[in-house]
C-alpha cells in the first residue's frame, strides 16, 4: 500500500498569513494526489485533485503542486472560515490512502 | 444538484451487522464510480471501500475484507454498504462519496452518518 506522510499535523496561522501543508507518498504516484478540507462535525469538502487543479467553485486562494512523491497545499490570505483539518489523498492505487491529517488552527 | 444521504446507521452489539445506505439525486448515478470512507472519533479519514458503476469491481481496505460488503442498485440510485461481524474498531462516521470519470478523485461527499459499535 502506498503510505501519505503529511506535516505538520497542527499549524497555528494568523488571519492574512499564507501557510503551505505538505505530503510525500512512499512511492511515485504522479500527479495523482487530492486535498481536503474539514471543519468540526462536517463532511469533508474536496478541493483539488490531480495535484494542482481546483475543484469547481473552490476560490483560487487555495493552490496545489508537486509531482511523484512530494506534494504540497498552499493557502494564501488565511480568513477564519479557512481554519479548519486539510487531508491529503492518493487515487493511483487503490487502497486510496489519506494522509493523518493537518489541523490549522488561529 | 448532487446530493448523498447516509442512512442505516445506528448503535450495534459487538459480532452484529447493519447496512449503510446511500441515497443519489442530482446526477446520473450509473455513470459514476462510488465509494465509503470512515472517520473515526477525534481521527483522521479512512478510506474503506469502492464500486466501480457496474458493479464489476469492488475494492476493500484490510481493515474490513470479508466483514463488509459494497453494492448498488442502479435502479434506484442506492448504494449500501453491508458491515458484519462489527468490532468496537469500527466505530465510526461513515461517509459516501461521488468518483466521477477517468480515474479522478472524490468530488462530493454526503453528510456523513455514525456507526456505534458497543456492548
């Protein structure tokens, strides 16, 4: 099985900042990484997929990259409704492993 | 507009059985691949498992391989999961999720709804 490794696993931001969270996979798997963010008690809302496009609707303050093993989320302009748990996954084999999590908090 | 409702979860005995269902509206659901994914109190998420859109492919994580079972009913756009032989490891929220096309990931997610599994 293909491991995500993510850091840090908190992250403590203010509003303005510009914070990057990164993950690294045990074996190259391209670009074929996905990011999501989650607040308290609710689904997770998916945000890019294949490494570095957005997902419909979701605000361009949020950016992706990386490629083979290292990849990263990068989140300018931090406002309070972006503090929240961000997860990385990989969809090149399946199981489709998530990362353990990064929780950014104010 | 796409929309996933978790049903059928609920507090089970240790050794016992329930069955998720996931209710499909807004979009043309045997077009799409599906799949669960688990989150445990104060955990991370964990992927579970998956059906492709005809039901020819279904994938388990170790974790629940020959305890649980995904399918589908095309016909009314409902896709369950079926989880025997519950440990307190399972306890979790359990969340349906959308794969579209061409190997893409996750796009939406339903609300989510808890499995507790308890003496």
């Amino acid at each position: 099985d293909i491991q995500m490794t993510q850091s840090p696993s908190s992250l403590s931001a203010s509003v303005g900042d510009r914070v990057t969270i990164t993950c690294r996979a045990s074996q190259g798997i391209s670009k074929y990484v996905a990011w999501f963010q989650q607040k308290p008690g609710k689904a997770p809302k998916s945000l890019i997929y294949g490494a570095s496009s957005l997902q419909s609707g979701v605000s361009s303050k949020f950016s992706g990259s990386g490629s083979g093993t290292d990849f990263s989320l990068t989140i300018s302009d931090l406002q309070p409704e972006d503090f929240a748990t961000y997860y990385c996954q990989q969809y090149k084999s399946y199981p489709h492993t998530f990362g353990q999590g990064t929780k950014l908090e104010i | 507009e796409v929309q996933l409702v978790e049903s059928g979860g609920g507090l089970v005995k240790p050794g016992g059985s329930l069955r998720l269902s996931c209710a499909a509206s807004g979009f043309t659901f045997d077009s799409y691949s599906m799949t669960w994914v688990r989150q445990a109190p104060g955990q991370g998420l964990e992927w579970v498992a998956y059906i492709n859109s005809n039901s020819l492919y279904m994938y388990y994580a170790d974790s629940v391989k020959g305890r649980f079972t995904i399918s589908r009913d095309n016909s009314k756009n409902l896709l369950y999961l079926q989880m025997d032989n519950l440990g307190a490891e399972d306890t979790a929220v359990y969340f349906c999720a959308r794969l579209p096309p061409y190997q893409l990931p996750i796009d939406y997610w339903g609300q989510g709804i808890l499995v507790s599994v308890s003496s």
